[in-house]
C-alpha cells in the first residue's frame, strides 16, 4: 500500500480532500492532507514559496515515509513538484491534478499576473466568489463549501520562482487534466508528457475533482499507485 500526501491548491486546506482520503483509506492506503502554511488552520503563519516546499518534505520526514505519491492540486503543484525532486527514493509517483506544474526561476505569477490583485489585499491573493465556480461540475452545496472554507492565499508563495535541480521529467509523474476546465495541458506540461515517465490521464469534470468526483478522483489516485 502507499502512503498519499494530499495537498490542495490555492485558497484550500487539508479539509479539501475528506472524501477522497475516506475512500483511499478504505482501499488500505495511508493517507496524509496537508495544510500549507499561511492557509486554513494555518492562518497567519508567514509563507513563501520555498516555506510550502518544505512543509511537504518535512512532513515526508516527519512521518518517515516511504513509497509515497505525492498529490498536488492547482496551484500546489509547484511546490509538490520541487518536494518530488527532494525526498529522493522515498517517492514512488507524483500526481499533478489539474496543476501548475514548477519551473525553474519562474514564479506562479508569471502565468497568471496575480502580482496586482496581490498588492491590493494586503499581501494576499483573495479567494474566489461563488459565481466563479460556475461551470465547474460543481453543486451549489459543494460550491458552498467551497466558498465558506476558503481563507486567502500568502502573495509570496505566488510571487517567488521555483528552484528545481532539474529532476523533473526523470521522475515517474500522472498528470491528471480536468476537461471542463480546458482540454489543452500548456506547452510546460505536453512537453513533460513526451517522456516516457510521464502519463496523462482525462477526468470529464471541473477544476476542483475533490469536490465535484471525489470517487472518480480517489480511483485515479489509486490506480498512480505502484
């Protein structure tokens, strides 16, 4: 059996994956959501980008564990990405769902110009409105939930580049594409997926597969496992 850590993108805690840690636990698996700092119960603890980093290694190493798949969601995939290269023979797959994949000495700011919004809420990136998730595969319940559990993002997780030691494509990686949220993966991705560590699996649902297919999700993850 694996060990999973669950780490949810921008705006999100460990909370975001109850359902699918509920149904990987039934499956035999050990799993671990992880709060990034800065976000959720973690409010108010200063964060950078190489802080996220760390708080997924150090918890690899922490829980000394081995045969592990990281899972990285949205945003988190950039630092999920790094920690990947990191923790050496204690990976056995990275999942990248619906991600932003890191490269290196560039910043999540270079793809999407949050660096303003950022400035104007004091350091943060504001979380999404409810009318922001339409068209998502999203309940109004689960939009909701969305919507009450969100806290806002530390700007300079956002802001500051990646540091990658160039590992990357060499390492056995799923990407995992949520078709209602586009079909296309990026150049960055496309160019990982030619290698042949690298696989691509379709889900026909939104940007946040936690909430909207849970069960779908949960068996994908299963199946990254070795």
């Amino acid at each position: 059996m694996a060990d999973y850590v669950l780490v949810a993108g921008a705006w999100l805690g460990s909370w975001a994956w109850e359902e699918v840690a509920a149904q990987l636990r039934a499956a035999g698996h050990g799993v671990h959501p992880l709060t990034l700092s800065g976000l959720a119960e973690r409010q108010g603890e200063p964060a950078g980008q190489q802080t996220h980093v760390q708080d997924i290694v150090s918890e690899v190493e922490r829980l000394d564990l081995r045969e592990v798949v990281l899972v990285g969601h949205s945003y988190a995939g950039i630092p999920v990405g790094q920690a990947a290269e990191r923790i050496g023979d204690r990976l056995a797959r990275v999942v990248f769902v619906d991600a932003n994949v890191p490269v290196d000495g560039q910043a999540f700011e270079d793809a999407w110009s949050v660096k303003a919004e950022i400035a104007a809420h004091g350091g943060f990136w504001p979380p999404l409105t409810a009318g922001d998730f339409e068209g998502q595969g999203l309940t109004a319940e689960q939009i909701d939930r969305l919507v009450s559990g969100a806290t806002p993002h530390p700007g300079a997780t956002l802001t500051e580049p990646a540091q990658l030691t160039g590992a990357l494509p060499g390492l056995p990686a799923v990407y995992v594409k949520c078709l209602l949220d586009g079909e296309d993966t990026g150049p960055v991705v496309a160019a990982l997926l030619e290698g042949e560590r690298w696989s691509l699996v379709r889900m026909g649902t939104g940007h946040w597969p936690m909430f909207s297919q849970p069960a779908e999700l949960a068996q994908v993850l299963a199946d990254a496992a070795p």
